[in-house]
C-alpha cells in the first residue's frame, strides 16, 4: 500500500483489555524483525503520539515520515504523502552514524585501531613536509571531529584526490582539543576503511549490518575516486533508521546474535568531546563517535532538513524520522515535549475512541497540496500554446501546459530531453521522472506534484523530490502571450534557493 498506513484495530470489550493494533502499510521488510502491538500495550497513550503528529503537521514544514519503536516494537508509523515506506530517502549527515558503526566492525575484526595516525594509511598522498599536526592526528580525532580544523576542508570543490585535497588543508589547532564539524573527517573514515578492507563501506557493512538488519542494500554516493563518502550520500528507508537505532538500543546485538561490541556501542553513543556548554540546546550536549548527545540523557544520528535516529535508552525508545525542514530542534522539541512524558513504566489502559481517531489520522497522512483551481480563463487558451523560452542556463528549450481539467501536465523541452510533469489538483501525483525538472539534476527520479491556479493568470506548482528531503516550488505567469516561469529550491544543499527566472514567448 502506498503513501499511508493501514490499520486494523480490535477492542475486546471496553473495560480492561487492549486493542490489536497492526499496522500494515507496504508491510515491513520483515514484520517479526520489528512487530507491531499497541502503544498503550508498551505504555504510550495513542493520545500523545496524536498530539505528537498534531505537532509535526503545525510547526514543521514538512515531516515526510516517522516510526515510533518501544521495548523493540512499532507502536507507531506513518508516511505522508506523496511520501511512501518502500522508498528510500537521502540521509545526509546521518549516513555518519553508519560510517561510525562501520569503524566499530573493522575495530573489532582487528583491522585498525582509534589510536592509529591518519597519514599512516595515505603514505602517497601525505604531502612532503607534513605539518606536527598532521602527523598528531589520529582516527580518534576524525570520528568526533576534533582534527583540528579551524573550517572544514571543502572536499567537493576538488574534481578528484579528496584525500590528497584533505591532507593538503590547513590545520591550525592540536587535533583533540577543537570540535568543528567536519563531513571530510568522515570522508576520511570512509577512505581508511576501505584501504584496510578492500572494500567500499557499503560494501563492507553488507554481510556485517545490512543483511543481519535485514536491510536492503542500499545505494551511498561514490567520490571521484569511488570512495563511499561516508559522511552524506546514504539512502536508506524510515525502518533502516529505526534498525540501526534499535540495535544500538540494544548495545550491538539483534535477535540474540552479537554484531557490534557492547563496549563499542557505549563509547560511540557516549560524550567524547564538548560541543558547548547552553543545558537547553541539544547541539550543545557533547559528540561521540558521529552520534550526537541529546538532552535528557538521550542520544542521536542526525542529517540535514530533519532526518533523525534518536535513542531514548532510559525508555527503551527509538524514534525514526525523515523530513524537508530547517527548524531540526521543532522536531526534537516535540518528542521531548509530547513523546517523553507521556512514556509509563507499565501498560496503560486504551481509550478506544482515541487508538482509532490515532488509527483515522495515520491512514490519511498528507502534505498539504497547492490549493488552487483545476481551471481558469486562461487555462483553455494555453492547450494550443508552446512558449518558445529564451536562452537560459537551465537547458530549456520550449514548454507547453495542459490546466484546464482533472488531470494537469507540463511539458518541458528540454538540452537533454523532454520531460512531462504530472499534477494533481488539490492532490499529490506520483510519477518517476525520465528525465531531470529544471533545477533538479541528480536529485530524484521518484516525484510527487500538485499543482493549480491560484489567480486566473497565475499557476503555482508544488514537487517533492521523494527520494530526498528536497522539494521544487514553481510559479508560472502568463501575460500577453508571454510565460514568467520561477524557481524555488527548497530544502536541498545544491544551488541556491531562488534560480534564475525563465521566460518565454
């Protein structure tokens, strides 16, 4: 089932017993692995993950999907649409926590060591006259940040040699004294592993996490020189974030089989370095191995526009989430404000009306679509029109509009190809991309639009590239034969956010 979760709820009596809670959406990879039961059965009321949804959907712009885990079960799930659970999503920066995770299997297997020089795995690309620095610097130092660096090294400036181009960086303090978030640290972790193995981290986790997980293997973005990039680039579903969170909930072991050492797990998840001193900021709460400590003794993997793995240890509690949002501290805020509270030692009693309002409200999850008209008085005129678009950087030689009736779509001509882009009017499509939107190289294939007329003259256009957290706003303006076509990138760390406006005649 796509974009929602199915719920099927069974109240035995009204006085005593609890509600069947199963939820079922495109079913688990492997329902056992995680099974579902009732959160009121692992003490969580269905009232505060309502007001915790309730939340999300006011404050956050946009959550894209979350699961609740306690004692190892799904109490709670939902995807919004045109968001889906069998869809992988870009992780950014918490592709760290799995970087981590693999230095702690190489550790452990005997393959390295925290202690080992960084330039002792590069001996052809340190330069020749490396700094004290340099020399000081230990794995230690990359896997929480603290090398030394004043900025980080800008890796992706750099065509190729990022370990060369990382080497090469100015280091200015004693590395293990100054945290300065660094993703070419964690670049680092990827390039040492893979010159100790053989193999690309993704690779190297496949038969060590992936498949005990039962997580599909996933894609991980590749450098020049086809390195995992360790830090960025992992995509992975909203249940692969849960697992991970799970097992280090459980200091490295699943279903009885030991895959990370307990001693690795409490080192990694522990305070290794100070990030600040605020009580009330969670990035003030220390780093340990590419986990970040939370407030209220909690920890967590984090990635830009909201995705999150955090474990809340003194509850026996993983909250997966994935999102398009600058405001990361609404989403923590509201799980330690609404979730935390509300979590008992014992199993309390359902109320029946609210587990099903909880039920009805995750059924029909969804991002608000462009609210606007399926027609307008000038929707019919531009069926006959192709607006010829003057030279432009984005590649776009011509579009052309069907508006004017249930089913909206615009055509674009573009260098590489032509692309028709599929609308739901006060409603999301779905559709795979052939070729790249404007403005959208390399990002998504799988999208989901809406679109409408908001004024007689003026379209509005909404697509959520599903497989990240980005999203694409389009106005189209049309006046006097001519076409204003402007781009809003939303959510993504490539390009700006306002893009070059596009006309056409």
């Amino acid at each position: 089932m796509v974009g929602r979760v199915k719920l099927f709820i069974s109240v035995k009596g009204l006085v005593g017993l609890f509600g069947l809670l199963l939820w079922s959406g495109a079913h688990a990879q492997n329902p056992n692995s995680l099974p579902a039961c009732l959160p009121e059965k692992q003490g969580v009321p269905s009232a505060a993950i309502l007001s915790f949804v309730d939340r999300l959907e006011q404050e956050v712009d946009a959550v894209h999907s979350f699961m609740i885990l306690r004692h190892g079960k799904r109490i709670a799930q939902g995807w919004w649409t045109p968001f889906e659970e069998t869809t992988p999503h870009l992780m950014h920066s918490l592709s760290k926590s799995f970087t981590s995770t693999a230095v702690g299997l190489a550790i452990g297997e005997g393959k390295l060591s925290l202690d080992d020089p960084v330039i002792s795995f590069f001996p052809h690309d340190t330069p020749a006259d490396p700094s004290w620095q340099l020399k000081a610097m230990r794995i230690r130092d990359l896997i929480t940040m603290t090398t030394g660096h004043r900025k980080e090294p800008r890796l992706f400036d750099k065509k190729s040699d990022w370990v060369k181009a990382f080497l090469d960086s100015e280091i200015e303090f004693k590395p293990g004294t100054h945290f300065q978030y660094n993703s070419a640290a964690t670049y680092m972790l990827s390039a040492i592993l893979q010159s100790v193995t053989g193999e690309r981290v993704v690779d190297y986790l496949e038969k060590r996490l992936f498949q005990p997980l039962e997580i599909k293997k996933p894609e991980w973005d590749l450098s020049p020189e086809g390195v995992t990039t360790g830090g960025w680039g992992l995509r992975i579903t909203t249940e692969d974030i849960a697992k991970l969170g799970q097992l280090y909930l459980q200091k490295g072991v699943w279903h009885g089989n030991r895959i990370l050492s307990e001693a690795w797990v409490q080192e990694a998840t522990s305070r290794q370095t100070s990030t600040g001193s605020n009580p009330e900021n969670d990035w003030d709460q220390g780093y340990g191995f590419q986990f970040w400590r939370c407030r209220y003794n909690c920890y967590r993997g984090d990635g830009a526009f909201g995705q999150f793995c955090i474990v809340i240890p003194e509850h026996e509690t993983v909250v997966a989430i994935t999102s398009g949002t600058n405001d990361m501290g609404a989403v923590m805020k509201a799980v330690w404000e609404l979730l935390l509270p509300a979590m008992a030692l014992e199993p309390v009693e359902p109320h029946s009306p609210t587990v099903q309002a909880l039920a009805l409200k995750l059924k029909d999850l969804k991002l608000p679509p462009v609210n606007g008209k399926s027609r307008s008085s000038v929707s019919k005129g531009l069926l006959q029109q192709k607006f010829q678009v003057l030279k432009n950087e984005a590649g776009v030689h011509s579009v052309s509009f069907d508006l004017h009736g249930d089913d909206h779509r615009i055509t674009v001509n573009m260098e590489h190809g032509i692309e028709t882009l599929h609308l739901g009017n006060q409603k999301y499509v779905r559709s795979e991309m052939k070729q790249d939107l404007p403005y959208t190289q390399n990002m998504s294939r799988k999208i989901g639009a809406s679109g409408g007329w908001v004024k007689p003259d003026e379209y509005h256009v909404t697509v959520y590239l599903t497989e990240t957290p980005a999203s694409i706003f389009y106005r189209f303006q049309f006046k006097d034969h001519r076409m204003t076509w402007t781009s809003e990138l939303r959510h993504s760390l490539f390009g700006p956010r306002e893009l070059p406006i596009l006309r056409g005649e």
